[in-house]
C-alpha cells in the first residue's frame, strides 16, 4: 500500500464517522446541489429578459436539487468511497 492510499484510508475513516446521510446531505445538498441552482438561477435571471423570480421558484427549485443532490450525487460519492475503502482495507 502507498503512501496515498494511506492518507486516504486515514481521511476517509475521519469523514465516515458522521454517516452516510449527513455525508450525503453535507456533500450532494450544501456543496453540490445548493451552488449549482443557485448559480443556475443567477445566471438564468442575468441574461433572460422573461425571466420571474418568485418564492415559489426559488423554494420548488430548492427543494428538486436538494433530492436529487442528495441522491444522485451525495449518496453515490459514499458508495465510491466506501467501495475504495474497503479494498483497500481487505
């Protein structure tokens, strides 16, 4: 085992004691999902004429990409992780 696979094991056995659905809400919702729509969002009310912000927008749009951050992003960065951990480990 390298020195690589050494400093990962280390830092992933730090990052996995929150859990997988605080791991997954931290790094698919508030690092992924959030900045993304919102600079979607930013970008969309910059350039489009039409465009209407409204709460409803902004509350439906939050909610959609936080599933699907969660879900498509945080939970599948787990399973990578935890999918390399543990061949490393055996």
């Amino acid at each position: 085992m390298n020195n690589v696979d050494e400093r990962f094991i280390a830092w992933w056995e730090e990052k996995r004691k929150v859990g997988k659905w605080k791991y997954a809400f931290k790094h698919g919702v508030l690092m992924f999902a959030l900045p993304v729509y919102t600079g979607v969002e930013l970008f969309r009310y910059f350039t489009r004429t039409d465009y209407e912000l409204s709460v409803t927008r902004i509350l439906a749009g939050a909610i959609i990409w936080s599933v699907l951050g969660l879900l498509s992003f945080g939970l599948i960065q787990w399973q990578t992780q935890e999918k390399r951990y543990r061949k490393l480990k055996s």
